[in-house]
C-alpha cells in the first residue's frame, strides 16, 4: 500500500466505518497454533504490521507477549485502545504516532510501514500477519518482503495468513491478493522454511484462507 490514492481510500475507509474486514474475535488459527508460533517462549516481542485495531494484539499481550503492532491509519489504533479500555499515552517519534498502554506491553505505530525498521525497536521473535502481506500487490511485495526479513531475529517465527480464492474464470484482482504455495517460495523460499500449518475455508466469499510458518534458514 505505497500509492497515495490507496492510502486515502483507506483512511477513508476507517472515518466512515467501512470495515467489515475488521473481526471482533481473535482469529481462530492464532489460537489454535499459538504454542507453535511463539515456540514455547515466554514474554518474547511480537510483531503485528497492518494491525488496525485487531483484538490479536490485546490477546497476545494477555498471554504474556510484549506486542508491537505498525497501522497506517490513526484513528485505528485510537479506536483499539478505547474499546479494549487501555490506558494508554500518545507521543510523535521519528517513524509518526506512537500509541502505547501504560504497562508497556502493548505499542502501536501510527506511520507508513516502510518508516518502520529494526532499527525503531530491534528486531522480533515472532511476527504475525493476519492481513497485511495480502493487501501489497506485485510491484510492491519485494520491497515488504525484505522488511520482514530484517525485522525477523535469527529465531524469529513468521505466521502468516494468506487468501486462495476460487472464482473459476473471474480472476479475483485484489486487493486482498491472492497467494499459492509457488508465490510464498518465490517471496521467501531464498531465505526461509516455509511449512503450511492449515487452512479455513471461508464460501460465502469463494476463499480458503491459509497459514503457514515460515522461519529463516
């Protein structure tokens, strides 16, 4: 999402309250594989780039997660603190807005993603991407796929969330995009393992929607 045209589109999106993409539970497949995903660590940093204002981020953090999330859209991360009724401060730093709970454990970055870089906060253990990876298009996915790679610890559990969609001879232009097994080997084959972990099919939208971990070699 670098063109400026998509990105008004999105902030309009969020003012008028255009966002059925937006779940109010916690994605079932985090849950479910949450023990492989975090590698059995204990308070380790998590990173959530596109993060709106997912319940996720709380959820994690709940489970003992220091979680840092990146939302280009303000209001989202406003929204996420009010309704999950979190004290929270707000400062400007280099990258944009930082929202952040009092304890610390929770850090929203109101920016453009790509000001995001190991160098704002390190690098993390674990990454989840529920919705971002799906939103960048051809053009733009190299340059998103390399800032995964130098946000990822040498460790570091990426769990990504992708759509298949199954529209016979009416090709889903996206966004979100599509992705296959072969389009995750040409991003990130090079450099990673990648497994599939499981798929939920979603009808009602002609989608499967699959997970994977995918860890650096």
């Amino acid at each position: 999402m670098t063109d400026d045209n998509e990105k008004a589109s999105w902030v309009k999106s969020w003012e008028e309250g255009d966002i059925g993409f937006h779940k109010t539970e916690k994605h079932p497949m985090l849950e479910k594989y949450l023990d492989k995903f975090i590698a059995g660590g204990n308070n380790i940093k998590i990173f959530v780039p596109l993060c709106g204002k997912a319940v996720d981020l709380k959820w994690l953090a709940d489970q003992g997660h220091t979680v840092v999330g990146v939302e280009f859209v303000e209001l989202a991360c406003k929204q996420f603190f009010e309704e999950q009724n979190l004290d929270y401060t707000t400062k400007q730093v280099e990258e944009g807005t930082l929202f952040q709970s009092k304890d610390g454990k929770i850090s929203l970055y109101a920016c453009d993603l790509f000001n995001f870089t190991s160098s704002t906060v390190g690098k993390f253990d674990a990454i989840w991407d529920r919705g971002s990876l799906i939103v960048f298009n051809a053009e733009d996915r190299p340059r998103y796929v390399a800032l995964l790679l130098s946000l990822m610890a040498e460790d570091c559990r990426y769990m990504t969330a992708t759509f298949q969609f199954d529209l016979g001879d009416d090709p889903h232009k996206g966004p979100p995009y599509s992705d296959t097994d072969e389009s995750l080997r040409n991003m990130f084959g090079a450099k990673c393992n990648i497994e599939y972990l499981d798929k939920l099919a979603m009808p009602e939208y002609s989608v499967t929607e699959r997970i994977h971990l995918i860890t650096l070699k």
